[in-house]
C-alpha cells in the first residue's frame, strides 16, 4: 500500500519546463509541487502565498548570488541577503529559471514574481535526457575570463574555442589566464595561435602570486564570469582575489592527468577591489545551440584572414570539399592541427 502511493506521487511530481512549454503550469510554488516537504496540509498552507499577496507590488529588487532546487540566496538593495523561492508562476511568466547574476523580482512571502532583462548570458545545454533545453549559467556579464593550464592539465583547445565563441556571439570581451606558467619555459606554437584571437591573456601562478595584480586590473569593476577546467587552478586564484572565498582546491590525478571538479554549482563573489567574479563549475560542455554547422564553418575564429569567408564554396564545412581556404592554411602551417580538430569535435556536436 505505501509502495502505491510513493508510485503515486512520483507520477504526479512532473517535468517543470515541460509543463511550462505545454502551457499546463499552475501557481503553486515550486516547494508544494516537486517535493515531499510540501505533501502534508499543514507544509501546504505555509509554502503557498495568499492569492491576494501573490499580485501585489513587488517589495524589492534582489541581486541572484547563488541558485539551488527550489530557492536563491540573493542580496537586496539595502544589502542584506535573503533566501527567497522560485514560484512556478514567475518561472511561466520569465520563461526562465533564475540564474547567478540575475536582477530578481521579490514579492511577498519571499518568492520570485519575475526577471528584470538580461543584458547578456553564458548557457550550457540541458542534461543527458534534455539536451535541447538551454541552462543559464549566469546573466548579466561584462566579460568572460577562463583558466586553463599550459601542462597538468594540458591545454584544451576545445573548451577554449566552446568560450571564445559564446564570448564573441555576445560581443563580450575575452579573457585569457594561462594559470601554472611557471611549469613550463616556453608556450607552444599553436597554444601561441589561440592566444593571438583573445583580448587580453594574462600569465599567472597561484603558487607564486606571479599575475595576480595584473589580473586584479582586468577585473575591477566589471562582473565577470570565471570558468575552468578542473584541476587548472580556478579556485586557487579565486582564493587569491577574495580572500573571504576560502574555496577548496584539489590536485590532478595522477593517474590520467585529469582534475577534480570542486566548484560545484555557480555563484556570486565580489571583488575587494571592484566588480565580481561568478565561479563557474569545469562544465565540459557550452552552449552552442542557435548555431548551425554552416554558421560555425563560417565564423570559426582564426580561420579566415581578416575573418572574410573565402573558401570556392559557400556551404563548404572544411573537411574535403575542394579549394577550401582552411584545409590550405592547415596545410600551410597557418592554423594548427590541434584547432582544427576543435573545429570537427564541435562541428560534430552540432550535426
């Protein structure tokens, strides 16, 4: 009997933004609907706003620091931070979940009623079971700067080409930061390749403190996402820029040279000095969804002299089509193998 009604209830808890898309979604906050913590009547009525209060003004605007399932901790303008609720009503009405760096809508009881508008985003796709589904990262960012290490790790071309595309299809600034330099004396040719299409590429060592007032000044006063693999020393460096983050850190594995992710959902952190970094979890993958293979054959950065499209054919995608510009500069020596396999592994992802 208690197996029947756990079935029960699971069959009841649904999908949320498919319910949204599918135009079905109620006013119950989320709390009541996906969780047992809102099963019992007495849980019900505290969780569910009165429907006089729901419409009211809003109280204040609210600055999203950090999203977990079912709430935000956000800070208002008086500077206070709060834990506040999504309400499904406001996710129907935004046609979006809150993410870090949003301006929220506050009313009463402490539920999100609405989304102030972004001015730009950093997104990365849904889950195994909805990969259509684009995820927020964050909002509302004036640059995006990644880590990424020449050795231990080493360098990987595709998640800096993922970044460096969103970055310029939100004409954002990029910023490269070359963590662990002091491991190696030279950079190689086609890592030198990759740094000539950023803005700004800074060398550091969260070891040796090399950098880092270099890198202060690239941030203060601008919201920044922070990105990186894991293992390249993310949140060394974030320790080193806020002191009061304390995040934990952790060595490559020895035994495939890979690292541990210790950034685990993204968050909000300001700067002694001005501005903010959002700490970013090592995402594997980045949304690159609205583009179209042709688009990406086209705009691929560093393959075009002056970023003019010259291949004979229009629709070429670089593979073997003939007289195709990129497969003659790769053969050149004037764009390495190591990009142009980036170039197919996200070409692939995009077919």
């Amino acid at each position: 009997m208690q197996t029947a009604k756990r079935r029960q209830w699971r069959e009841k808890r649904g999908n949320a933004m498919q319910q949204m898309h599918s135009g079905v979604l109620d006013e119950k906050p989320l709390k009541e609907r996906w969780s047992r913590e809102g099963k019992t009547e007495a849980k019900r009525k505290k969780l569910k706003p009165l429907e006089e209060n729901f419409l009211a003004e809003q109280k204040e605007l609210g600055l999203v620091l950090s999203v977990h399932r079912r709430s935000c901790q956000v800070r208002l303008q008086s500077g206070k931070e709060i834990k506040v609720f999504y309400l499904a009503k406001s996710v129907e009405e935004a046609k979006q979940f809150p993410a870090v760096g949003d301006i929220a809508l506050i009313g009463n009881e402490n539920f999100i009623i609405g989304l102030e508008p972004r001015k730009s985003v950093l997104t990365r796709p849904g889950p195994r079971t909805r990969e259509n589904q684009e995820l927020v990262q964050a909002a509302n960012i004036d640059q995006v700067a990644i880590v990424m290490s020449l050795e231990n790790p080493p360098f990987n071309f595709g998640f800096a080409d993922r970044f460096l595309l969103t970055a310029n299809f939100n004409n954002l600034p990029f910023i490269l930061i070359l963590n662990k330099c002091d491991l190696m004396e030279t950079i190689p040719s086609e890592i030198q390749e990759f740094i000539e299409l950023t803005d700004n590429t800074i060398l550091t060592s969260a070891e040796s403190g090399k950098g880092i007032d270099e890198l202060k000044e690239k941030l203060q006063g601008k919201v920044s996402v922070f990105s990186g693999q894991s293992g390249v020393g993310k949140s060394s460096l974030i320790n080193k820029l806020v002191p009061n983050a304390l995040l934990n850190t952790s060595e490559v594995r020895k035994k495939d040279g890979k690292g541990r992710h210790t950034t685990v959902a993204s968050s909000y952190l300001d700067l002694p000095v001005g501005g903010a970094v959002i700490d970013t979890p090592g995402i594997r993958a980045l949304g690159l969804m609205n583009l179209s293979p042709d688009e990406l054959a086209r705009c691929f950065p560093g393959f075009f002299e002056s970023d003019v499209f010259d291949c004979k054919f229009k629709d070429c995608k670089h593979q073997s089509e003939p007289d195709c510009a990129v497969l003659k500069r790769m053969a050149e020596e004037l764009i390495s193998k190591a990009r142009y396999k980036s170039y197919l592994r996200i070409l692939g992802s995009l077919l």
